[in-house]
C-alpha cells in the first residue's frame, strides 16, 4: 500500500481492551459481570449499549468512569491508561486538554430520585463541581454559570432555591444533566437516562441531549433498553450478553442486517405501530433462562439458548471476527 493510499484513522477518544469487572461472592464463586469486553468511541459520536437486565451495561459504564475499579483489562482516555491510576494519581492526572479527567468524563444516572442529594437545592447540586474544579470563580460567576446550565436544560432561574422533591422525574432528570454538563465535559456515559420518565418525557430529554450534543461537540456513551430509542440516538450500537459484547456495527448496519442469533431476537421484540405489519412478520422467541454470571462455563454465553447452537458453541468462547466494515460478530455460526 503506497503512502498516498492510506487512510489516517483518528484515535479514538475512549478506547476499552479486554475490560473485565469481577466481584467475589465467596471463596468459591466470583460473579463475572463484565468480561473481556473491548469497544472504542470517536470524538462526537454516540455509542448506543443495550441487552437485557444484568448482562453489564452500567457495570461497563461505571468502569469507564473509575466509580468501579476494574478487575483487569484497559481503559485509555486519549490515549492515557487511566485503568491502572490510584485515586491520588487519578486526581492529578492531565489531558491533552489541561484539565482533570474528573471534569472531562461524567456521569447522568439512571434514576433520578436516587442521584440528587434530598438535603441540597438545585443550585447546591449544579454548583458543587464548578466550586470543585473553578476555585477562582466568585460567587457572582458560579451563579451565572448555574443559571446558564438550568437554561440550558429547560429550567429557570426560579428553580434555583427549591429542594429536588419539589421536581417531577423529568426535571431531576434534567438537573442531573445540568451537573454532569457543569464542568464542561467532553465524554458523558448515559446510564439509562429516560428508563424512569414517561415516553412523553423521554422525547423531551433525548431531543435535549442531542441538541446539546451539537453545541457543546460531545461524546456519549448511551446504555439503554429501548431499542428504538438507541437506533434514533446513534451512530453505532454495541449489543452486550452476560458480560460479553456478542456483536457491534453502526446503528443502521446493525438494524438492517443483524447477524448474531441474539441481536436478531432482541431487534425482532421492537414493536411497530402497525398491525398488520406486526402480525405479518416472524417474531423470534428466546427460550430457556439467562444463565447465572457467577462461575460462567468457558463458552459462547448464548450457546443454552440459543435455537442454532453447535457442540463447538458449548465448548470454545467465540473470536470477535469483522464480518463487513466496522460490523464485529461474536459468533461460531458466522
């Protein structure tokens, strides 16, 4: 390949390499909640996470943000291992961008009446990690800043003095929004952000983070279950099962071409508002029960459900293969 052939691929903003997240249950038995899982996400994009309950998502998601500590494997923010820091060393540690990895990574969490402290007002909680990471600021600039940021998010200056129980689902949800934006990050895991709110409220927050999204250039991770929602979000889609990720592809290659047996089943339960479309099309039945973490056999996770699985299946763990560009399968039959 001569040199005016070759294409430049950016580096990646977050880069994962065989993640692991154990946590022992016993002398004898370890729950596996995340294992060997490797992904990366680019400047700007939307990475969608889904699968079912349990199978990793948001432990995969609090890894990424050091709140757990990982059991093995990597995690490079631009182009630094932050996996391996201590806490001392993490809050020290600098980016290209001269600012701590603490401001340039955050967090919107799943549930909005658990995230916000009851005994702080709204201008308590937006404020706390300005006041953190902006120590020159004055009292005057913190408070221009909080209402800048409730702005942003569809709150007023008004809201500013009121306790978080005084707040429907949706607007805890926006202030939560409001302090992981209030020290500027780059990178922002969505762990579930609308899982709790009416669907008329989830359009309202999704077209929010994507509008701010375009403003403020940043980069999400999206862990999800409604998988409409994830394909109208993003521009690439990682599908987890048991701790392992089994296929991931951009989001439009993913939903027209599913590949691994269990992509196909959960993108064939996304109901469509049309009922003779609905009766017309073969719907596919997962059969069996998820198979326990703790102690996993070493083998494809999906093999006891799987309508197609082989004796290979049972018995050897899948090569991750690339089976069209950027499309990852995780499976034997491919």
């Amino acid at each position: 390949m001569s040199e005016e052939s070759k294409v430049l691929v950016p580096e990646p903003l977050v880069k994962v390499e065989n993640l692991c997240k154990f946590f022992q249950i016993s002398r004898n038995q370890v729950l596996k909640a995340v294992n060997n899982v490797s992904f990366e996400i680019h400047k700007g994009e939307t990475v969608g996470l889904v699968g079912e309950s349990g199978c990793g998502k948001s432990t995969t998601g609090r890894c990424l943000v050091r709140l757990y500590e990982p059991t093995s494997g990597h995690v490079y923010y631009r182009g630094k291992d932050i996996s391996t820091l201590s806490r001392a060393e993490l809050k020290t540690f600098r980016g290209d961008v001269q600012m701590s990895f603490q401001s340039n990574v955050q967090m919107i969490f799943q549930n909005p009446y658990a995230s916000l402290n009851p005994r702080m007002t709204v201008g308590e909680i937006v404020s706390e990690g300005i006041k953190l990471h902006h120590s020159e600021y004055t009292k005057q600039q913190v408070d221009e800043r909080v209402e800048q940021l409730l702005k942003w998010v569809g709150l007023g200056k008004e809201h500013i003095s009121r306790f978080s129980h005084e707040f429907s689902g949706g607007q805890r949800q926006r202030i939560g929004i409001a302090r992981a934006l209030s020290v500027e990050p780059e990178f922002v895991v969505c762990d579930e952000p609308i899982s709790a709110l009416d669907v008329s409220i989830q359009a309202q927050v999704i077209n929010m983070l994507k509008r701010l999204q375009q403003e403020l250039g940043l980069t999400y991770l999206f862990i999800a279950h409604d998988l409409s929602v994830v394909k109208y979000i993003s521009d690439r889609v990682i599908v987890m099962y048991l701790g392992t990720v089994v296929e991931e592809a951009p989001a439009d290659e993913i939903y027209a071409h599913p590949t691994h047996p269990y992509t196909q089943a959960l993108l064939s339960s996304i109901p469509i508002a049309d009922p003779d479309l609905t009766r017309s099309r073969k719907r596919i039945t997962i059969k069996g029960e998820i198979p326990s973490p703790i102690n996993p056999k070493e083998c494809c996770q999906f093999a006891d459900r799987c309508p197609y699985a082989t004796e290979q299946c049972h018995n050897q763990v899948p090569v991750r293969k690339e089976i069209a560009p950027d499309h990852f399968v995780s499976c034997h039959l491919v």
